[in-house]
C-alpha cells in the first residue's frame, strides 16, 4: 500500500501506449538462496525487465547477467553494490530527510533518534545520511544509543518488539525519524503502550506517504512519494534503454514532499 501499487499503474499505462505488456514474477526465498529464475521466466521472451525492491546483491547481479535492459526501483546500498550494471531509480531520500531534521532542530529539538536498518536498501542509507548530515552541520554529535538500528530482519513492524527496544533507550529522545511510515506506525502503537503521548512527549516522523499515515492518530508527518508519476518516469527509462542498451547506466531521484502533520505538533510548533 505504502509505494508498489500506485508506481506500477503508472508504469503499466505508460509502457502500454508503446504496445509492450507488463508480465509480473515473484522471487520466492528459495529463487533468492539458489540463486535461480522463476521457473515460468523465460529470457528469451523478454525485452526489458524492472526490479522492485530487490535488494539481494547476488541475485541482482544474476538478472543483469542476462545482458537485458534493467532498471532497478530501489537496490542494495550502491556503497556496497557499485558494479550494478543496470539504470536505477529512487524516491529522493537525502534532501528530504535532511530538511525535516533541518526544521526540528530550528524548533530547538535536538536530541532526535533515528529508527530502521540504515544499511537494509539504496533508500534506508540516504534517508540514514540525509539525518546524519543535518546534525553535523548543526555541530550536534551523533548519538546511536538514541537509535534503534537492528538488521532488518528483526520484526519491526510488531510494536511490543519496538516497545522493548524504546524501554532499552538510556533517555527518550524529543523526536523519531523512522525510515518508513510502517516503521513509523508500530513505533505510534509502542509509545501509546507505554504512556508515552505523541507529540506531547516526542514527535514521530515517517517516510511513503502511505494511507496508514493519514488514518493513525496522530496523523503521521511523513514525506510523500509521487509514486504513479515515477512509475511514468521509469517506463520511460527503461523503454529508453530498450531502444538503446549502449548509453551510460543512471541513477535518477525523483523528488518528493513533506507532509507536517500532528505526529510532529505540527500546529504546535507553527504558533511558537
């Protein structure tokens, strides 16, 4: 709900005016372990493929070994995956997540915790540095023990998991950026287990744009994503490539939008 549906519409209404059909394959844990190709893909009846979210290293490589025109939404962190021979496209991460730090710290917040795997995606790690980035030019040192930064295969969707690692916190920091509004969503739930009153206590900000975080209370501050025009965006490139597989691979962000809503006493903070 949070990103994959919206991109794919506007991605199958784009790819269609060109008479080329979008075909959808799933990897299964077993394909990702074996490093094998769904048993109905069939390379030689393929003319481009798209990636969503696939953040396996190996495997990703073993799609681009297939020599086709690829374009990845989103991929592995580029600082450990940088022979990805592949275009790539991402929602704009950093300069979004450093001016929603930005804006907190000009409100005098300025113990805030990050929360998500920062090295789970292309995307976690530049929303990661985006937070990094605006304290240290506001010269506030980076403080983990404020974060809450286990791998990603730790349930951070159930709130009694996050709720345990919020007790665990030497002190409660005045405001949470999380790496996704799901992660976002379940930290809400957490706090209001614990008595905590968002945004009387601490202020939670989310990342999608999703409906959840509309429909939460308090609704959620989060920076939106145009998903259905990226997903125009990325049937254009990948048609391009198509057309062409000899020009230089591209990265490209699109850009995305901040949303202040209650989570962050936004009313609050604006009548100061």
């Amino acid at each position: 709900s949070h990103f994959g549906s919206n991109f794919l519409s506007g991605f199958e209404k784009k790819i269609s005016t060109y008479g080329i059909k979008l075909s959808i394959y799933l990897i299964r844990d077993s394909d990702l372990q074996n490093l094998t190709l769904p048993n109905s893909f069939n390379p030689d009846l393929v003319d481009g493929i798209l990636c969503i979210e696939m953040l396996d290293k190996d495997y990703s490589n073993l799609i681009c070994s297939l020599n086709l025109p690829t374009l990845f939404v989103d991929c592995s962190p580029i600082k450990d995956n940088t022979n990805l021979a592949a275009d790539i496209i991402l929602m704009e991460n950093f300069s979004s997540v450093y001016n929603l730090t930005k804006y907190l710290l000009n409100n005098n917040i300025t113990n805030i915790g990050f929360i998500g795997d920062n090295t789970h995606c292309q995307s976690f790690y530049e929303r990661w540095q985006g937070y990094c980035s605006a304290l240290l030019d506001y010269n506030i040192q980076l403080d983990k023990s404020t974060c809450i930064l286990d791998n990603d295969s730790n349930p951070y969707s159930d709130s009694s998991w996050l709720r345990d690692n919020i007790k665990k916190l030497d002190k409660l920091p005045d405001a949470f950026i999380c790496a996704n509004d799901f992660i976002a969503v379940s930290l809400v739930n957490a706090l209001k287990s614990i008595n905590i009153s968002i945004p009387e206590d601490t202020l939670v900000c989310g990342f999608d744009g999703s409906l959840e975080a509309k429909i939460i209370v308090p609704q959620l501050t989060t920076i939106t994503i145009p998903s259905y025009d990226m997903g125009n965006l990325a049937a254009e490139l990948i048609i391009s490539r198509i057309k062409d597989n000899s020009t230089p691979f591209k990265t490209v962000h699109v850009k995305t939008s901040i949303d202040y809503r209650e989570s962050t006493g936004f009313n609050i903070i604006n009548t100061l």
